[in-house]
C-alpha cells in the first residue's frame, strides 16, 4: 500500500504565505470538516496514529490535520498567526470547518477566532496557550464551542477561566476534565 495513503488518509502539501505547509486529509472534500492543530510536542501526524482522522472519514465527515509552521514537514514562517489560519483554510477551501486546537496552537487559534470567528462552524480549544491575552476579544462571540481543560491544568486553574459562552450561543460549554492536564 502506498504510504502516502494509508488508510484513506493522504499527506499533502500547500504553499501558505509562501511556506510549503504538511497536512493530512481524509474524507470527502465536500463533507463537514474538522480541522486539527497540535501541541509542541506533537505534529499532525497524531491525529493519524490516535485514529482521529480515519474514525471521522469513516463517519462521513472531512478531517485535516495541519503541522504548524517550523513543525514536522512544515517550513518556518513568521508574520500575523491569525492570517496565517486565514489563508490556510482559503488555500484548502475549506468551508466553516470545526477547529480543534490543543495547547501550544491557541497561540493560533486564538487570535483566528478574535478576528475570524465567522470563517469556522465550531471551534474546541484544549488547554489553550495565551487564553489570557485574548480573553477579552473572546468575549461575546457567537460561535459554537467546547472548551477542554484538564483538572490538573494550572493555568486554566490559575486564571479561573469558566469560558462563559454568550448567551446567544446554548450549544457553547465549558468540561473541565478530572484528573488530567
């Protein structure tokens, strides 16, 4: 079996803002998308090893796992984090996709859903670096979301972070998670 398509799930690449960007894509292209970040300590190619991307394919959806620039097969890029999300989901033509950012990639996602929260369906942080520095521009936005933190993280511990959801937004929540972080 070719190894650039194992599972139905294909590495790509993608020139975004002049850096040639890794990604894994299964799914149909037309399908509800989910679009994963990672950690510094991980590349896209956990989501395909953990199941993510091939269990979401399976169940009729799109999914897209990018590596961050300077990580795994990625080229190093600097310049406006939000943009660069911006111009990663246009280059994909990606429609609305559901955001799952875990940790180290709230320092994209972050600013993204302050400036751009109408370009994604959904949005699930996980431990979200620099939570703090957004928090006030995160405020009142109508964009359904989950946000995850461990009972053992400490920052969002620390800042007491109950990530109230607008009034406007029901489907929106907080889920602290026991013991982990």
């Amino acid at each position: 079996m070719d190894s650039n398509n194992i599972n139905n799930i294909k590495d790509k690449y993608a020139i975004v803002q002049g850096a040639k960007i890794h990604y894994l894509i299964a799914g149909e292209a037309t399908a509800p998308t989910v679009l994963f970040l990672h950690g510094a300590s991980f590349s896209s190619q956990i989501w395909r090893e953990i199941g993510t991307l091939k269990l979401l394919a399976d169940r009729g959806y799109g999914a897209v796992a990018v590596d961050l620039p300077g990580y795994d097969s990625s080229q190093r890029l600097g310049g406006d984090r939000a943009e660069f999300l911006l111009e990663l989901i246009e280059v994909l033509k990606l429609n609305k996709p559901i955001l799952v950012s875990p940790s180290m990639s709230g320092g994209y996602s972050l600013p993204f859903v302050v400036k751009h929260a109408y370009k994604l369906g959904g949005f699930i942080p996980i431990a979200p670096v620099n939570i703090e520095e957004h928090e006030q521009g995160l405020e009142g936005i109508e964009l359904p979301t989950m946000a995850i933190w461990g009972s053992n993280d400490r920052l969002g511990v620390e800042l007491g972070i109950t990530f109230q959801p607008s009034h406007s937004e029901p489907d929106s929540r907080f889920s602290p998670q026991e013991a982990t972080g």
